[in-house]
C-alpha cells in the first residue's frame, strides 16, 4: 500500500515547557544595622529580584562568615520560592535558627578519636649531614 499526499501525517510531538526556579546572586550592600544580599529568581519566563538580609550582629557574634553570606541567602531564598508563581520585591530575613541550622550542615568532619592531632612543624633534617671543618 502506498502513502498519498492526502494522508494524515504522525502527530508532531510538542516538547514540554520545563520550569525550573534558577537563582543568581547580584551582590550585596551594606545597611546600618544588616548586609543585605540581591538576587534574581527566574521561574520559566518570570523573573524577580529578592533581597535577603543578614543581622551585622549574626557576623560579629560568628554565627556567619562574610564569605558564606551569600550561599546563605541563596539557600534561604531557594527554601521560600520552591516551585511557585515569583512574585518580585520581597524581602526576606535569615533568623538565627537558619544560621544554626547552615553552620551545623557545613561544619566539618569529627575526627575519629584514634586519629593523631596535627601538631607543630617538625623542623626539616638535612639529607646529608655537614660536612667537617678542618
């Protein structure tokens, strides 16, 4: 049997539209009393600017580090979003509950208690010993 010109043609398969939340840190600025982080939300093909803000007392307490600043608000961020409608301008506190939480979750790893503690540089021993004077 041959195929006309007048047959019904397969049906073209439409890929689905994928949306996924993509988050991008913008910088930072400093406020009298907070740092506050900006960062752009795109969700399909809506896209939103966040402000998420830091306590200045959270970083001289130690609770945070200026250089995990932003992975912070990136995270905190991406926890409030999910996978929702964006709805831009919102701003967002990181509470010190989340800074426990974070420090705990990027501590690093317990020793085993047999293992050795790091001690003071041993002092380097020529490979050959001096030579005599005479």
């Amino acid at each position: 049997m041959a195929y006309s010109h007048t047959s019904l043609a397969p049906p073209k398969l439409v890929a689905p539209v994928v949306r996924h939340l993509t988050l991008e840190y913008l910088g930072f600025r400093c406020g009298e009393d907070r740092r506050e982080y900006l960062l752009s939300a795109r969700f399909g093909t809506e896209r939103c600017e966040y402000t998420v803000w830091i306590a200045n007392a959270a970083f001289t307490a130690g609770h945070a580090l200026f250089q995990d600043g932003p992975d912070i608000c990136y995270q905190k961020l991406r926890r409030e979003l999910g996978d929702t409608e964006l709805t831009g301008g919102q701003i967002f506190e990181v509470t010190k509950s989340e800074l426990l939480e974070y420090r705990v979750a990027h501590a690093p790893p317990q020793r085993r208690n047999g293992s050795p503690k790091p001690g003071p540089a041993k002092p380097q021993t020529p490979a050959f010993p001096p030579a005599e004077r005479g």
